[in-house]
C-alpha cells in the first residue's frame, strides 16, 4: 500500500517517514536542532517547492515532526508558550493542504510536550492533519500515525521502539511503499535525541 509521507507519534517517540513515487532523490540529513528533508546531490533540478523542508524541529517544550513548511511555524509557536493545540492547529489552518495535482494533506505532531496544563506534568503529545475537508488535532497517549494518503486520519500503530534510532528504522522498514528515508525522535533523561535512516544506508 502506498500511503505517502507519514508519521507516528506518541509521548516519549516519534518519527516520520519519507515515502514517495515522484521524488525518491532526498535523504534526511540532521542540522542543530532540526531534521531536514532536502534532494540527494545526484537529484535532477526541480522546482517543487514541496520536496524539501524541516521534518523535525526540537524545542524545550516539545518536538515537532511533518511533512512540510509548516514545521517550522508548529515549532516557533510551541518555543514562544503558545498553548500546544493552538501551536498545532494554527499554522495548520493557514497554511492549508498542499495546493498539488493530490490535494495533498499536511501532517503533524508533538512529540515530549511536557509544558502543557493538559498533560498534568508527564509528557503527551499531540497530532494533528489538514486535508480538504477537515482540520483535525488531536492529544494522544499510545502510539499513533497519520498519513497524507489512505491513512489521512489519525489512528493507533504499533510502534516497538522507544528510542529514536529504532523508530526511525522501524517506519523506514514498514511495509508501505517507496521508502526514501525516515527520521525518529526520543524523550530521553537527558533531553531529546534524534537520528536518520537514509535509503543508501
């Protein structure tokens, strides 16, 4: 099954996958405090503004993975005490589905919220997707994927790993279809930790 890009989120893990038939030139390479989505060295010019973008950003309230430009609004949001959902929905709302050939949904979590009344001090998280014909944000407590495909509604997933190495690997190897590359997040003692899987690797 081809489902697109996708993520899984829960309170202390996450991780977003890269899947795609129309541009599987892109590797997940880690910056300060980010994860970008950006075309391989061998990849031919496109000017999609679509292909490339921050799939994760940390903050010190949260982490926040999706599929496109919007991360990077979810996160300046989140670092300013923006309530969690607002943070989410907002930027969510403005920006809209991808204005593509597909309608294409924009998806996103919150991954370590721990500075949130409505996480009672433990850690949450939160996803959230814009699609045609529905904004939905949603706080959850087990693991749980959205895609922008087949899957454009938030529902439960088996996630194994509980560090971010492993769910990065975990959603690359999924059975879904066209696996470009992959990238997971952890809430751990000391902090947040981050990692890729690349298709070369």
């Amino acid at each position: 099954m081809y489902v697109g890009r996708f993520l899984v989120v829960a309170p202390e893990v996450g991780a977003y996958r890269v899947s795609s038939r129309s541009f599987p030139n892109r590797r997940a390479v880690e910056r300060d405090g980010a994860v970008t989505v950006e075309p391989t060295p061998e990849a031919p010019p496109s000017d999609n503004s679509y292909i490339s973008y921050n799939c994760l950003r940390r903050t010190d309230r949260g982490v926040v993975v999706g599929n496109g430009s919007h991360v990077d609004p979810v996160a300046e949001k989140l670092a300013l005490g923006t309530p969690a959902r607002d943070a989410l929905a907002g930027p969510l709302a403005a920006l809209d589905f991808e204005k593509d050939d597909y309608d294409t949904p924009r998806i996103a979590g919150i991954v370590g919220l721990t500075d949130d009344p409505a996480v009672d001090e433990e850690p949450g998280a939160l996803v959230g997707t814009v699609r045609r014909d529905a904004l939905l944000v949603e706080r959850v407590t087990e693991p749980t994927l959205v895609a922008t495909y087949e899957r454009d509604s938030p529902e439960p997933f088996e996630l194994a790993a509980t560090e971010a190495a492993g769910a990065a690997r975990e959603l690359y190897e999924h059975p879904f279809e066209h696996a470009v590359c992959a990238a997971g997040v952890s809430l751990t003692g000391e902090g947040f930790e981050t990692a890729v899987v690349n298709g070369s690797e």
